[in-house]
C-alpha cells in the first residue's frame, strides 16, 4: 500500500534526522559512563523501533557493526556507515560520509553555554 510506505519513509526520516544529530552532539572525549549510554541507546533502539522489518535489519547491522563510541567523530562516522548500509539495501544512493561537517545542526549549542553560566 503506497500510503504505508509513504507513513514509513516519514518515520524514517525524522528518526535518521533525531540519530544523527545526537551523534553530532555527542562529546569529542566522552567519558565511560557516555559511551555505555551511547552503545545501549543503539541496542536498545534496534528492540524497540516501530518498523518491525527495519528494526529486525538495523539489529543484523548493530551485530556485525558494533555502535563506535570513542569520540564524536566515531559516533556520527559509525552511525553514517550503519545508514550507508541501509541506503544500500534500500538501492539509496551512498552518502558521502566525509562530508558530513555541520550537516547535522540542532540550534541547540546557546543551551548548553546558559548550562555553563
Ligand atoms: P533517508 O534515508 O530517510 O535520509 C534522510 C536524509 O539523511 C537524506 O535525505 C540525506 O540528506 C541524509 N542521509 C542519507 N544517508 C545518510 C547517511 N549515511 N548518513 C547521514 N545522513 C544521511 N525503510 C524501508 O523501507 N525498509 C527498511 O528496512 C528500513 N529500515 C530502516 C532502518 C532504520 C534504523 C531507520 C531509521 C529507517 C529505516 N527505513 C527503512 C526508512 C529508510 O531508511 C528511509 O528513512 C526512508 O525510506 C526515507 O528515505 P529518504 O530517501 O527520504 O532518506
């Protein structure tokens, strides 16, 4: 039913919109405890999204792709290749992941500096 794969692709945009632009705010030097929470986020995501064949596929990626959760740039890097591997499946162009910069902004940088005040 096309009015489904329309409701699907949604979902999927504003998901990969949300995933990504919490790897692009995540800590360049994150501590143990960021890291863990970053990796089980993941897992915990491939349970619980709603589209039950994507998530079955995104579980698959997570099992031979284990989330990187160095740095920043390990973060939005691995979750660009997971996203790569599901724009292949979906015969989606690749995203050039090099050029991912500020691709991803949320406004929300003023935040975290009142945070500081
Ligand atoms: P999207 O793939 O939604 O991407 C949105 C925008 O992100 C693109 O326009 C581009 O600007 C940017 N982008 C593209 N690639 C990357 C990248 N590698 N890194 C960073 N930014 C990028 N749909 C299905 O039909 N079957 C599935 O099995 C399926 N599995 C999914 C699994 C997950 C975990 C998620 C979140 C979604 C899944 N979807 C699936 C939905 C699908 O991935 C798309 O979101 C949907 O088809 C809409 O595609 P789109 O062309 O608008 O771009």
């Amino acid at each position: 039913k096309l009015e489904n794969a329309t409701l699907k692709a949604e979902l999927g945009r504003a998901t990969w919109r949300f995933l990504h632009t919490m790897a692009a705010r995540f800590p360049d030097k994150p501590t143990k405890d960021e890291r863990t929470t970053f990796e089980t986020f993941m897992q915990l995501f491939g349970r619980l999204y709603p589209c039950g064949d994507c998530a079955r596929h995104f579980r698959a990626i997570l099992a031979e792709y284990p989330p990187q959760s160095g740095s920043r740039s390990a973060a939005a890097g691995w979750l660009c290749f997971a996203h790569n591997k599901v724009n292949d499946r979906l015969g989606k162009p690749e995203f050039d992941c090099n050029a991912i910069g500020d691709f991803y902004d949320c406004g929300c940088a003023e935040d975290d500096k009142d945070k500081k005040k």
